[in-house]
C-alpha cells in the first residue's frame, strides 16, 4: 500500500483568522488587514495583499463566508429582521401597501397569524321535494 505523504495543517495565527473573518464579512482587505491588529500604515495594503495570495488564508475566508451564508439564509430573526427593514423603506417612500405586505409576511413567519380554514356543509334537498313545497305554498 502506498503511503502518500500528507501536507502539514497549516495553523492560522489569531491576527489571520481575524483577517479572514472580517474579508468574509465583506471588509475590504486592508481594512481587514488593520482591524485584525496588523499596523495602520502604508504596509498594510502589502500586508494585506500577502495575506490573500496564502491558500490557507483564502480556504479560510471561503470557509467563514460560507458558514455566514448558511447561517443567515436559515436564521428566523435575520428573516424577520429584514422583512422589518423593507417594511421601514416602504414606509419612508410612502409606499404604505408595501409596507404593510412586508410586515405581514414578518408576522405569518413568525407564526403570529394563524391560518383557519372552515367546512361549511348544506343539507341540500332533491329538486322534487323543493318543488313540491314551492307547489304547496303557491296553491296553498
């Protein structure tokens, strides 16, 4: 059996996986770069720069953008949260009917409303007996 030789796991430092996090957050690279604690100064766009051409650096962000992803597409607060926001922009614009549908879909997903449906069933006669209590009411 061939025994392939395994590529060492590269460990992020802590000042990386705080880059990576605040790239996939959508931060530009260099202000990435300066929030993870690198220093605020001409070299930072380089430092940036060599940060983003690491496959280890690149996998990362695309790891943390994916988890992002995931949890907002799944999240019923982020949900609700921005049928809120749309609703606020509707109304600002004046576009009152819009407004009101976004909040309404808010309030469906957050399980305020509660669709009922209701069977409603008639006793419903024959034709001849209808027709035999029509004749007695006109001969009668």
């Amino acid at each position: 059996m061939n025994k392939k030789s395994l590529k060492p796991v590269s460990i992020l430092t802590i000042k990386q996986r705080l880059f990576c996090r605040y790239v996939a957050q959508g931060m530009s690279n260099r202000m990435s770069a300066i929030e993870a604690g690198y220093a605020d100064s001409v070299s930072t766009s380089d430092t940036a720069y060599k940060l983003m051409k690491k496959p280890d650096i690149v996998r990362e962000i695309e790891r943390v953008s994916n988890e992002i992803a995931l949890k907002e597409r799944v999240s019923l607060a982020h949900h609700v949260s921005r049928m809120q926001d749309l609703s606020q922009k509707a109304e600002d614009a004046g576009q009152y009917g819009s407004a009101i549908q976004a909040e309404h879909y808010a309030g469906k997903v957050s399980r305020l409303y509660v669709d009922q449906s209701h069977v409603v069933s008639e006793k419903r006669e024959a034709p001849e007996v209808i027709l035999e209590r029509l004749n007695s009411l006109v001969d009668g």
